[in-house]
C-alpha cells in the first residue's frame, strides 16, 4: 500500500455540505464545510479534505472511460482526497483496517447521493497502472502521460530538487508566504496558476490563497516554464482548523520544488539560483533546506518532468509525530542550515569540514553549505558526522502482519545524538494582514 491514498467522487451534481454529513456522519466522521467549497472530514484525532477536482492520480481519460463502460452520461462533477495511509498512526493492525473500511464505505455513500461512482486508486501517480472496475469488470490503462509530453524536448538531464523545512507553529501558512516572497524578490518567479486544474491566480484567487484559513492541505503553486508545481507536506493529523496538530504542538511542515539545472543556467546562474533558495529560506522561517541533485529528468517547456528511470529525491527522516530526527542521512549538494540548526553544527563547520566545502553565512544567522564545486548526485561525496544525523536502532522482529502483507520491517530510527533548541517565536492565529477570506470567483 502506498504512502497516500488517492479518493475521487465523480458525479452528475454539485456536493453540498449535507451530503458530505450525510455520508461520513454514521460512520463517527465530524465535516467541516470550508469557505473555498472545501470539505475537512475528521475521524479522531485523523482528519482530511475533500477538494473541488481529482486528486492528482486521475486522468480525464479515466472519467471519459467510467461514464462509458457504466453506460452513464458524462460526469461534470469531479472531486478528490489524498488520504494518508492510517497505517502510520493506528498501531493495531485490524483498527486500521476497519477505518479503511469506514472511509471506503462513507465514499461510496457520498457518490450515490450525486448520482456518481466512486474511485479508490492507491499507486504513484507519476507510474500509474490499470484501474480496474469492479462492476464492470473491465479494466482503464494509464497513458503514459508524463514520458510522452516530455520526450520532445531532446534527453534527460539532472534536476535539482529543492525542499524547505520548517515549524508550522513558526510558520501556519508556508503558501502564502511563498507567493509573498516571490513577489518581493523574484517578481519573474511569482507562481501564476495554482491546483491540480492550472487555475490561474486571478486577483481573487490570490485574496484566497494568501487568507490564513484557506486550504492548506493542498496548497499547489505552478510557475510556469520554470519552477513548475510547488508541493507542500503538511502534517495530517489536526484538530479543528487546517495546519494545526493534535499530538504534537510543533510539527514539522514542507515545501519543495524541482528544477532542471540547465533551465537554471538558461534563466539565471547558479549563484543567482543560490539566492533564491536561501531566500526562501528565510522567508519561509525554514529551520532546515536541501537542494539535491537527482539525475533522468526531462523537459516541459523548461520543467523538470519525471520520466522513467530518472532519479527520485530522498526525503527527510522525521518522527511520526512529525519532529525533526536531525539532519538528512543521505548527502545532498546544498544545505541551509537555519539558526538554531547553525548555533549546534557551527563548531564542526569551522573545525572539521571539508576543505573542499563552500561554507557562508546568509545574514540572516543561517548558513549554506556547499559540498562541491561541481553538482554531485544525491548521497555521494562527504556529509556531516553521525552526531547530527538520525540514530537507526535494531529492526523490529517480523510480525504474522509482516509475513501476510510481504513487508520486512524497517530499523527504528530516533532522534540524533546532537539536536538544536528551537528558539524561534510562534506565530500568533490571524495576525497575518489578508484580504477579505472567500472562494476565488472569476474577475
């Protein structure tokens, strides 16, 4: 089963916040109608959003397809959830699977109640396989949408892959920050559609993407021709609003996006390149950034597209609570370290680092490091001691669960021996000067 877990409701009519309650009520769900059209579904402590468009799995060839097997007439309201596995927080196996089965169930009620079906995909969106209906029994293939569209624009090449991380108590709405910071610093960089639809950032929109109680479970930024779509992972546990955590006070969020190194030596140099990203560390109150090289990625338009074979990105190791675990085990070609995480890798950075490593200050009491002149592949080259890096204990015995599913559990990994204080203020609720909250209508 994957990380996340992709929910679409296709249907001949618009949601309304009743039938959301009406299907995920009898089931213990609470439903939080949202400004946007939005809907937040909490189970417990769990909690996700039902949003106005498929969830990044879906193809429109598999709506086309659904409406033509089962004999309906095409659908014309599409809606979506990315669930994250509750494996990760439920630790009995059977408890797991029952609420599964109760999100399942309340999916398919809410499809009946607007005439629609309902659509459970669990695999990588960027290599999708067959889709199978079971009323139908027949079977949809995924178009190789991605290699396709990118394969025009000459061979792969490496990508840099860049990822902020900072605390959402620090930081409650990383979007809207993003946006205000292009807009100060890199007006050529401002993102100009957002959503998995490529809707364009009207003047409206931006009022509600900008508004601290906008979605922020889903907030995708596009940049056009460079940048390409920024990706936010933002805790899924909440209680009430969105952003905000049950079990630990302060989460970890993030924030990334990739770039194609020579779309980078074409728009900008390097060092110019630099700027932005320990700029948008800054701006983003980041406590930790990571640029790292990843190779096979192609072109659309000057965006890096994944294609077969190309390399995927590492991702930080964090708790389950969603905690810093200490600096990312695997190498990467830049680091931002911010001030906290400067104050306790400083001694070492002036001591014991590579000669051959490019270490400034940023004004700002955080740090870039570079680990070569050259970009290197992600993992390779010299790193920072264990004393900062996550501890990985003994691996758990394999349970009947383990031996059913064909898994082999994996080494439990603490905290690092050395770890930082977090001294940074929190961010106060509302006090963010917005415009007017609100859907976005047309201008």
């Amino acid at each position: 089963m994957s990380a996340f877990l992709y929910f679409d409701v296709y249907g001949h009519r618009a949601l309304g916040a009743q039938d959301v309650r009406d299907a995920f009520e009898p089931f213990g769900c609470r439903v939080r109608p949202l400004l946007d059209g939005t809907f937040q579904v909490g189970i417990g402590d769990f909690s996700f959003y039902i949003v106005d468009c498929p969830s990044p799995a879906s193809r429109p060839g598999l709506v086309e397809w659904l409406a033509r097997v089962r004999g309906a007439a095409p659908y014309t309201h599409l809606y979506g959830a990315v669930i994250e596995d509750v494996h990760r927080y439920v630790d009995d196996f059977d408890e797991a699977d029952a609420l599964w089965d109760d999100i399942r169930g309340a999916f398919a009620l809410l499809a009946e109640r607007i005439g629609g079906v309902f659509v459970f995909l669990d695999y990588d969106p960027a290599q999708p396989t067959d889709y199978y209906d079971e009323e139908t029994g027949q079977a949809y293939r995924f178009p190789d949408e991605v290699d396709s569209a990118a394969e025009p624009e000459g061979p792969s090449g490496p990508a840099l892959d860049l990822d902020w991380y900072g605390l959402l108590s620090v930081t409650p709405h990383p979007a809207g920050r993003w946006i205000e910071a292009c807009e100060r610093y890199f007006p050529d960089l401002v993102p100009d559609y957002y959503d998995y639809e490529r809707r364009p950032i009207t003047a409206a929109a931006r009022r509600y993407l900008l508004d601290p109680d906008s979605r922020q479970e889903n907030p995708a930024l596009i940049q056009s021709g460079f940048l390409g779509r920024m990706g936010a992972r933002l805790p899924r546990l909440s209680s009430g609003g969105a952003g905000t955590a049950n079990t630990n006070p302060n989460p970890v969020y993030g924030y990334g996006c990739r770039v194609l190194l020579r779309t980078v030596e074409e728009r900008m140099s390097l060092r110019e390149f630099r700027r932005f990203f320990t700029t948008m560390a800054r701006e983003l109150r980041s406590e930790l950034a990571t640029g790292q090289v990843l190779h096979g990625y192609a072109s659309d338009g000057g965006e890096a597209v994944w294609v077969p074979g190309a390399e995927q990105p590492r991702s930080l190791e964090l708790s389950r609570d969603y905690e810093f675990l200490g600096l990312p085990s695997v190498a990467s070609w830049w680091v931002w370290l911010g001030p906290d995480y400067a104050r306790v890798v400083g001694g070492w950075l002036e001591r014991g680092a590579p000669g051959s490593w490019v270490v400034e200050g940023t004004g700002d009491g955080g740090v870039f490091v570079q680990t070569s002149t050259e970009p290197v592949a992600c993992g390779a080259g010299a790193w920072f001691p264990e004393e900062f890096l996550p501890t990985v204990g003994p691996v758990p015995r394999r349970r009947l669960v383990d031996w059913l599913l064909g898994t082999r559990p994996r080494p439990q990994v603490g905290p690092a021996r050395v770890m930082p204080t977090w001294t940074r203020p929190t961010a106060t609720a509302g006090t963010r000067p917005t415009a007017d909250p609100g859907e976005p209508t047309e201008d």
